[in-house]
C-alpha cells in the first residue's frame, strides 16, 4: 500500500512538473523595449544624472499625467523631475527608487494614490525583464513573494487553457482570444502609453489635446482600512532623504468629484490617518485636489490635458506657501 501511495504521488509530481513545463514554455511573454513601463530606464536616468538641487515629484501615474514640469521649472527656478510611472510596482519600489538617489538639496514631493500600496508582480516581473538594475528597487518581502505565487498560479492556468485550446480546438477558443485582444485594446492603448509618451522631465505628454472616448476607468471602491504599515514606511522615506539632505512634501492625488462623492468615507478617513501619524508636511487637503470629472482622461487618477494646468498652478501656489521658493 505504502509503495502504491509513493508512486501515486511519484507520478502526480511528474505530470504537475511536465504541465507547468509545457505551460511556462507555451505562455513565453515578449518583453517590448518601448513599453509604458520602460520609461522606467529614463526615469532612472534622469534621477541619477539631472545635477542637484532638484525638485523630485515621486508616486505614480497620478503624477505622469498630472503634472506640467516645464511650468513648475519656469515659476520655481528649479530642475524638475516627475518620477511619477505606475502604482502597480508597489510603494516600496516607488520609494526605494526615489531614496537612493537622493542628493544635498533635493526636495521630494510625494503623492499617492489613494489605495496607497499595491503590488502586481506581472507589472514588476515586466520592469525587471526590460531594466534588470530596477532589482535594487524592489523589496523582497513576504507580500512579494506572495503575490509572485499568485501571478505564477495564475500563468500557469492561463497556458494550460491556452495549450488545451491548441490540443482540442476548441470552438472557445476564438471566443476568449477575441475577449483578450478587446480587453487589451480598451485598456492599454500603445498611442498614449508607451515609452516614448515623456518628455525630458518625465511628464506623460502623449494625451495633451486629445479626448478619450470611453467611460473613466479604476472606478474601484475605496476600503476603509488601517494605513499605519504605510504610512510607516512613508516616514522611514522621509527620514532617510532628510538624513541625505533633503525634504520631504506630501500632496494628496487629484480625483474625480463623481468618485469622491461615492468613497468620501474612506477619503476621510485616510485624510485623518495621515494627519495623525504622517511626519511630513502635508501642503494640500483632498478637497483641493477634487476636480470635476470633465477634467480626467481615462482614468480616475489620470488629468487631461486642462486638470494637468489646474493642479500644476496649485501646487506651484503650495509650494510657495510652504516657503518652497
């Protein structure tokens, strides 16, 4: 019985091995050197090599389509540099990015979305194949590995049904191709995303004049949840660039009025977590940056090209408040 159960599982190894196999190999992705989320080399570049002191705006998307730099280059008499890319690399890689490049005489402005750390390892595991030296950015750390386990789950699932579609022929298979191409199509448009949408500053330009025909997208609830491991490491960043240094700003995302209306709760309540734990200098409320939704492009957390004007000019206007310039 024993020696039965043994090879029982003996051979359940083998298949499992041989499936994920064939599956790795039938799900080999491309990685495109002039992808969105390679700007992430440029970005590096610019923060490694722009001479110092500049003024580093660090987040995420809300950040590449709502700022103007060149302006705030013009008003403030200073480089700027939007490090703003993606949110989906997690708030560790966005503030481990920005921290250890930081010289005498910067000051950082940060802004986060308001889901505040998520990440996607497809997104990260990308940004890896096509700037290997982003390794130094990423943290390791359980959510991580977490998360590499579910993408690769997932994967492996997804080729499966792919390999089965090409072994049986399936009458599906059209179908959930057809599926992935529209989903891709209205959610990833190469004309607006794609490494070459930046200019010198980092600033998401590709969208500038143009209207987005579709219902604004990322109109996910926002949780009411507890912030403080975030806010923590939001701290940790700020200490380490005063350690170097430099300062530290915090600005809340711009959002949509429609949105704000549905999730004023949770907006609050993050308003309040931050303003009781946060050791840095909050220099806008949430209500400042809740634009109609007439002044976004294609997302809840991306301005056109107008909402990109108005939330340049406040923060110009805050950061001279603050004593900035």
């Amino acid at each position: 019985m024993t020696k039965l159960v043994l090879k029982i599982l003996i051979l359940a190894v083998a298949v499992c091995a041989s499936v994920m196999f064939i599956a790795k190999r039938n799900g080999v992705k491309k990685y495109d050197s002039q992808n969105y989320f390679a700007a992430v080399i440029d970005k590096d570049s610019l923060i490694r090599n722009i001479p110092s002191p500049r003024l580093i705006f660090a987040g995420a998307s809300n950040l590449a389509f709502g700022l103007d730099s060149k302006l705030i280059e013009k008003e403030l008499g200073v480089n700027v540099i939007n490090m703003g890319l993606h949110g989906n690399f997690g708030l560790d890689f966005i503030l481990n990015n920005v921290a250890m490049n930081i010289r005498q005489g910067d000051v950082v402005v940060l802004s986060i979305e308001y889901y505040l750390d998520e990440i996607f390892y497809k997104d990260i595991n990308y940004v890896l194949n096509v700037y290997p030296d982003a390794e130094k950015y990423v943290s390791r750390d359980p959510d991580f590995y977490a998360q590499e386990l579910k993408y690769f789950v997932s994967e492996s699932q997804e080729s499966w049904k792919r390999m089965s579609n090409t072994l049986f022929d399936k009458a599906l298979k059209f179908k959930e191709a057809k599926v992935f191409i529209s989903d891709q199509v209205h959610s990833y448009d190469t004309l607006i995303y794609s490494r070459s949408a930046f200019n010198e500053n980092g600033d998401v330009i590709s969208h500038l004049g143009k209207q987005y025909p579709f219902e604004l997208r990322g109109k996910t609830p926002l949780e009411i949840k507890d912030y403080s491991r975030n806010i923590r490491k939001l701290n940790d960043f700020a200490r380490e660039v005063e350690k170097k240094g430099g300062t530290v700003y915090f600005t809340y995302a711009s959002y949509p009025q429609s949105e704000y209306e549905k999730n004023k709760e949770a907006v609050v309540e993050f308003k309040s977590q931050l303003k009781d734990a946060l050791e840095i200098k909050i220099i806008t409320s949430p209500e400042e940056l809740i634009y109609p939704d007439s002044l976004f492009f294609d997302t809840v957390y991306h301005l056109n090209e107008e909402g990109r004007k108005k939330r340049t000019e406040l923060v110009i206007s805050k950061l001279r408040e603050a004593h900035y310039r």
